[in-house]
C-alpha cells in the first residue's frame, strides 16, 4: 500500500493540462487550494487548529497533532472561457496538494513536509492566419501557442505548540517551476507548403525561501493565524531555440519571486459552528527578471470567508454529525489584462464524512466560479469544480 | 505486520485522481488570443538569390556500362549533338550445317535487309498509333528520313566511341528513303533497309568480320527532317516497356535478312530468312555538344551521355540571409530552354556535394565516385519536355539551406542535378540514365529576361534574439 501510494505522488508532480486563457499572462493563475474543506468554507484556515481534519493552511497549527497525518487534495473543473465571439469548454481534473505531517512528540512538536502546486500556466491557442507578402499576396495558415507548466512548493518544516496559547511554525520551502512557451506557426496554403516555425521558449526556476506563522489562542472562541513567507531570489535558466536552427539561447538569470504574507481568524460559536476569514497578500509588483511579466503583474490579494456547522461524534459511538459549510473569495489576481485587474470570485458549499474509527475525514467541496470579466478584460471565464479531499491520520505509524 | 487502516483508502483515492489528472476540452481556437507576449521578429520574409557562387559541369563517365554495351542505338541528329551507329557481322561462321554454301550463293539470295528496331517511344504519338487526336507537337523528330549503310574499310574497334565516325567510300552499299512512317510501317516499329544483293554475296564469300556505318542523311530534294532517334542494341533488355514486341526469335539490334530462293529444311520454319546478327554495335556520338564553361549562356543537363550541372548559391550575405533563421521554404528554380529539349520525361534529383569534387567548369568524373559523395535533397519526376507544366523546374531545397546555414558542415556545399541514379533510393532508376538519351537545356544566368535565369528563392523566419549564438 505504500508503493501504491509513493506511486501516486510521482504521478501528481505532472502538470494539469486544462486552464483558462487568463493563465497565459504573467505568472499564471493561482490554483493553491489546500483541503477539499477549506475550500468548501471560501478558503479561510489560517486560524485553523483541528488534530481529526488538519488544514494544513497553517504550519504552527500542525504542532498539536498526535497522530500521522496526510492530506491529498484535489478537485475537478468544468469552465467555459470566452471573449470575442469565441468560447471554449475545458474539462480537467487537478492535484495541486500533498501534505503528510509526524508527530515528533506528542501534541508538542511535528514535522511536516508536502507537495504543493501553486500556480499554474497551462493553456494553448490556435488562430487562423495569413502572412502578407511583399507582393500583396497572402500565405495561409494557423498560429498555435502553447504555454505550460507550474509554479510548486516542496515545504519542510516543524510547527510547535509553545503553549496553550501560543503554536509557532517554521519552514523551508523549496520553490521550482517550469514555463515552457512553444510558438507554431503552420503554413497550411497548398501553393507555399513551407517548413513551420517553432519558437520554444523555456524556463525553469528554482529557489528557496522561508515562511514563519503563528497560532494565537487568546481568548478561547478565537482564533488568530498569520504566516510570512519572504521574498526571495530564484535561479531562472532560460532556452530559447527555433524549430531547425542549429543555435539557440541559453541563459542564467534571476528572477525575484515576491513575499506572501497571510492572516486570519476563527471564532467559535458554540460546540457546533464556527466562522472564519482568512486574507492573503503576495506583492508580484515587486517581481522582476522576466521583462514581458514585470509589465502585467501587480499585487495579488484575496479576501476568504465563511462558515462551518463542525462535524461532531455522538456519544457512545453512535454516529455523528455531518459538517456543513460555505464561503466566499475574492481573489484579485496577480496580473492585469487590457490594463484592467482581474478578479476572481468563488461562492463554495460543501460537506465531510468521517473515515473509521476516526482516523481521517473525507471532504467534499463544490464551487461556481467566475474569472475576469469581458467588459474590462476582454476574456472571462465560468465554471464548477468539485474538491476532494482525503486527510487520513495514522497512530505510530513509524 | 501492522495493519494500516488509514492509509488505504488513501493511496486508492489518490492513485485514482492521479491516473485521472488531465484534461478533455474544445480544441483549442482564439480564446485567449492576445492575451501572450509571445511572438516573432519577423515571419516568412522571401529572398531571392540569383548569383551563382559556384558553378560547374560534370562529365559522367560510367566504366560498368561503357558507350558499346548500351541498350540503344542513336541514329540521327538535334540541335548540335548527332549520332550514326557502327555494326559488325562475323560472316566467318557461315556455311554451316543448315545454311550450305549452295544456299548461300548469289544466284540463290533474293533480296537482303537490314532491320532495325526503333524504340517505340520515337513513333508517332510515342507508339499510340492507334489515337491521331494528339500528335507529339513538341520535339518530334520528324516524319522523314534517310538512312544509309556504309562497309567501312576495316573492323572497327567499338572502344572508339564516342568519337568521329570512321571514314567511308564514298558510296553506299544502299540508300533507304521513308517518305512516312506510317506508308511503309503500319506499326513504326521496325526500319529495314535494302540491301544490294551482290554486295550481299561478296561479304558471304569473304567469310570474315565486316563492320558497317548506318548514318542519317539529309536530302534536300526529297524534303528529309533531322532528327535523333532509338534503336535496340543487342544489349536490349527493356524491350518490354520500349519496344512494341520484344521479337522473339530474332536478335534485337541491327539485324541482316537474307531471303533465298532454296531454302534449308528446319524443322517447324517454313520457309526461314538467314538470319544474321551483330557481334558489335555502337552509337557513334560524333556530335556532341559539350557543356558551357560558364553558365552565362545556358546550363545543361543530360543522359546516356551524361553531363549534369552544379549550382551553387553565395548564402554569405547577411544582409540578405541572416544568421540562425528558419528556412520555412528553399526552391532551386530553373528555366527550360523549350528550344533546346530532346527525349523522354526526365527526373531530376538535387543533392549536396562538396565543391572540391565538382570543380569549376567542366570536370570529368566517373559515375562510381559520385555516389559516396552526393546527399539527396529532393527532385522531381515526370518532367515530360511536351508538357509546359515542366518547363519551370522547382526543386524544394529546404533542408538543405538550412542545413548550410546551421553549419552542419565543415565546408561549404553545392547542388549536384542529376537523374535518378541507381544509388538514389526513391527515384527512378530503371531503366538507368544510360538508356535514354534526355537532354535539357536551361537558361543562363544572362539570359536577358531575369525571370528565366537560375535562382534560389528563400523564405524564412527570424528571431533575432539569436542571432549572436552559434555557428
């Protein structure tokens, strides 16, 4: 079973293939989503301190755990991009996150590590086009750009209950990426019937950074969680080359990825609901190294709110009671298009179930989003996704 | 071992997702256009080169199938190259058992002709004689002809050739006069000639190795046309797909027919021609016009005798092709002389070669040494001279200039043209260029009319961001 599940990781490092078109611009679109359960809530879980549904939001909230844990979540996406008379419908499925935490003493000290995608880039056109000619003459055919990859996090760090009050979190997270730009233009006019052009451009990322957060308990219906992961450099090693030209551009570069600062707050309401608001900030104004995305990125905010009816076990082993919950985000995304912000909006209800004898929830989340807006940027996407999660817990398992 | 609960749904949920990660969706279309940065500098610029860097004409000579074992005869005359054929007869072997001197004396032989086989391509409508709607309007080599025979003083050594023809007297043992084709032949297919019955019997008596001088003739007075046609040699082997009927039973090249009024008794050949056949035969090639020095005037390309031209294009400028661009599109184009064409649909096959093997001007080298030294590149088929569809020859050389510019080789390369040699897999090569004798002129690179003279015309794509990288 460990095999089958080791075998499971390595397929999830492969990129999703799906997209809307707003992942062309820049960095790409944010796709961190975390738990089927934080998502179904709006995605707030900074404050989070649950040991039977660890969120992972927060690495100081995994201090309290006395149990292995380990989080997969993933989620299904049905969406209809549009703009300019044109639609097109995608159809994907998506594991952006990994987590599994030990235990290093009980409810004390744990150790945590993951994998987590956090951007992606993926998406591909295809146009009809004719290229002049000095003559006046025409030459047929299309245009297809291809733009993949992904922005991940390998984190590794502790979080630590320091006391009843107070939980601190640390780690290290290990950031690389890939974006990969292939440009093909086809000549389709039976009279010309030329080589197509290619224009691969690729770039991989690779870089190091740290985030800090915290778990504050004052008062005992609040919560308050807040993390700083820092600006950092990241190595940028640049090919660009050109379908049967024998020489190419390799580069190495830096890029400057930016800071992400997130806090939020839980307020219990009595044993069986509780709300939340979760913010997050990540200045890609401040990015630089890549000329063409310094001119469409711009500060990345999102606002995350929502409620949750907890899910409860009765008494004496019968039974329990099903988690509700739902939310609002608000992202404003880290890019412009047609000089216009583009804002992400998500409305998410969803639910959980218990596995046996307590030892992990599966969580279910269903969303309708909406992305840009037609008016302002040209392009707008609709759609649903369906999230899904797994957080098993497991006692001495090592 | 401990049993771990927890983890197999686990694994099983997320082996699942992960096989189900992906993607079905529209294809994709414009949604998104213009929403990438991504582009190019420059896309499908044309450029087109007509200077010749390099230029050169290789005579090809072909040790396996020398000029005396090929499968055709020439007899006639185009433009400036002409050819006669020389014949040798061992009449050393006569008499024998069935052909007894008695049989073989004058007063027995009634008439004597020498029969030739003409290559069916060379009839009317190219052996279509059944269809009148479409004659040949184009290099047809003409209605009328004389041929003449000649005994020439001595045996001639077929090693000769291409050379002069040998002298001759003065006289001929006989003329042969065809007003048309057609009057004398409904098929057009075999020529014979008329032989002088006592010269006959001289060469019977003489029982020795004659050769004979078979050579076209132009009479004024009749109105004969000039032109250059093919026969079976003995050599023939195609005669299948060249000629009406492969003629069992008699020899194919130049054949003498003795009819006599006695005739031996051989079982199953009622009244039997003597049958005489050729020991050696050989087209002359006395006229034949050689490749220019320069290509100025015109460039040649040729078969049987071959003489195939090297181009070669000056890619060093810059300014007009620059450095690390994508060759979306090369053709070599080149021009047909219309005036200046003879024989049969042509292939013509580009490929690489090193200039020091193909010097400039002309050079002679031998067929076996170009095979290690060519690279195919492209052709084209079926360059049928009646057809105006072949007379701009386009050949796509888009591989190949790229390849020149990414400096793949060490030195500079050239275009060799040539026909579908037997070492060029996937171009015709049967029957070889040494059967047909195809000729083609082009024109030069001062012809007066730019639009005819040889040219590369490029089309490329550009990144400039590459410029400066290597080669």
């Amino acid at each position: 079973m460990k095999r089958l599940a080791l075998a499971a990781l390595l397929l999830v490092a492969s990129g999703a293939r799906a997209q809307n078109p707003f992942a062309l611009v820049g960095p790409g679109q944010d796709v961190a989503q975390g738990s089927a359960r934080v998502a179904a809530r709006g995605g707030w879980g900074m404050a989070e301190a649950d040991t039977l549904s660890p969120t992972f939001v927060n690495p100081a909230a995994l201090g309290d755990l006395h149990h292995l844990a380990l989080l997969f979540g993933g989620y299904a996406e049905s969406s209809e991009a549009a703009g300019h008379g044109v639609a097109r419908r995608s159809n994907r499925t998506f594991l952006p996150e990994v987590r599994l935490a030990l235990p290093l003493r009980d409810g004390r000290l744990t150790l945590h590590a993951g994998f987590s995608t956090r951007r992606s880039l993926q998406y591909r056109t295809q146009v009809d086009t004719t290229w002049s000619q000095p003559d006046g003459t025409g030459i047929a055919g299309y245009e297809r750009l291809i733009r993949e990859g992904s922005f991940f996090r390998v984190p590794l760090g502790l979080g630590w209950r320091a006391s009843s009050w107070l939980a601190l979190g640390a780690e290290v997270d290990l950031v690389r990426g890939v974006a990969r730009e292939e440009l093909a233009q086809v000549t389709a006019d039976p009279e010309f019937s030329g080589e197509p052009n290619s224009r691969i451009e690729e770039r991989v990322f690779s870089g190091v950074t740290g985030t800090f957060a915290v778990l504050l308990q004052p008062l005992t219906p609040l919560s308050l969680g807040a993390s700083y992961s820092l600006a950092h450099d990241a190595d940028q090693d640049r090919t660009l080359s050109l379908g049967g030209v024998g020489g190419w551009v390799e580069s190495r570069s830096t890029v400057h990825l930016p800071d992400e600062a997130r806090a939020g707050l839980q307020l219990d309401l009595g044993e069986s609901w509780q709300v939340g608001g979760d913010a997050k900030l990540a200045r890609w104004s401040r990015f630089t190294g890549i000329p063409e995305w310094e001119e469409a990125v711009r500060d990345e905010w999102t606002v995350a709110f929502g409620v949750e009816r907890k899910l409860r076990f009765q008494p004496m082993g019968r039974g329990h009671v099903s988690p509700w919950r739902a939310g609002y985000t608000w992202r404003r995304g880290g890019y412009e298009v047609n000089g216009a912000p583009v804002d992400e909006r998500i409305w998410s209800v969803g639910t959980g179930f218990p596995l046996a004898r307590r030892q992990g929830t599966i969580d279910v989340g269903l969303s309708y989003f909406t992305l840009g807006n037609e008016a302002d940027n040209g392009w707008r996407t609709r759609g649903w996704r369906l999230a899904l999660s797994v957080t098993g817990l497991e006692r001495l398992i090592f | 071992m401990k049993r771990l609960p927890g983890l197999a749904p686990l694994a099983a949920l997320t082996l699942a997702l992960a096989l189900g990660e992906g993607c079905t969706s529209d294809d994709p279309n414009g949604v998104g256009t213009g929403l990438s940065p991504v582009g190019m500098d420059s896309v499908l610029v044309p450029v087109t080169l007509t200077n010749l860097s390099h230029y050169g004409a290789l005579n090809v000579t072909n040790t396996q199938v020398p000029l005396d074992e090929r499968e055709v005869l020439y007899l006639g005359s185009d433009g400036n190259d002409a050819s006669s054929i020389v014949v040798t007869y061992d009449f050393s072997t006569l008499p024998n058992a069935e052909w007894t001197e008695d049989l073989l004396a004058a007063g027995n032989i009634i008439n004597v002709r020498l029969r030739m086989y003409l290559l069916t391509w060379y009839n009317r409508n190219h052996g279509a004689n059944t269809d009148t709607t479409n004659l040949p309007n184009r290099y047809w080599p003409g209605a009328r002809k004389i041929y003449r025979v000649f005994r020439l003083a001595a045996p001639v050594d077929t090693l000769s050739f291409p050379g002069a023809e040998p002298a001759f007297a003065g006289v001929s043992v006989d003329s042969f006069v065809a007003t048309r084709y057609e009057d004398l032949y409904p098929k057009n297919d075999l020529i014979e000639i008329p032989i002088y019955v006592d010269k006959a019997a001289e060469w019977l008596a003489e029982r020795g190795r004659i050769s004979f001088l078979i050579r076209e003739e132009v009479d004024p007075i009749v109105g004969t046309d000039p032109g250059l046609l093919g026969f079976a040699s003995k050599e023939m082997v195609h005669g299948g797909s060249t000629l009406a009927d492969i003629y069992a039973g008699n020899s194919i090249g130049p054949t003498l027919l003795i009819n006599t009024t006695r005739v031996p008794d051989i079982a199953g050949v009622p009244d039997p021609d003597l049958v005489i056949r050729p020991v050696a035969d050989v087209s002359t090639w006395h006229a034949l016009e050689e490749p220019p020095a320069t290509p100025a005037t015109g460039i040649l390309f040729r078969t049987h005798m071959r003489s195939y031209p090297v181009l070669g294009f000056d890619l060093s400028d810059t300014d007009l092709v620059p450095r690390n661009v994508r060759i979306n599109r090369a053709e070599l184009t080149l021009v047909t002389d219309t005036t200046r064409v003879s024989g049969p649909a042509q292939v013509l096959v580009a490929s690489e070669i090193e200039p020091d093997v193909v010097p400039p001007g002309v050079a002679v080298v031998a067929l076996a040494d170009l095979e290690p030294a060519t690279f195919v590149v492209g052709g084209r088929s079926g360059l049928n001279p009646e057809d105006a569809a072949s007379d701009i020859i386009a050949i796509n050389v888009t591989s190949s200039v790229q390849r020149f510019l990414n400096g793949a080789y060490a030195g500079s390369r050239v275009f060799l043209l040539t026909e579908g040699e037997s070492f060029f897999t996937g171009w015709r090569a049967n029957p070889s260029p040494d059967f047909w004798f195809r000729r083609r002129w082009f024109y030069g690179t001062d012809d007066a009319d730019p639009a005819h003279r040889p040219r590369l015309k490029i089309v490329y794509s550009r990144e400039s961001e590459l410029d400066e990288v290597r080669p």
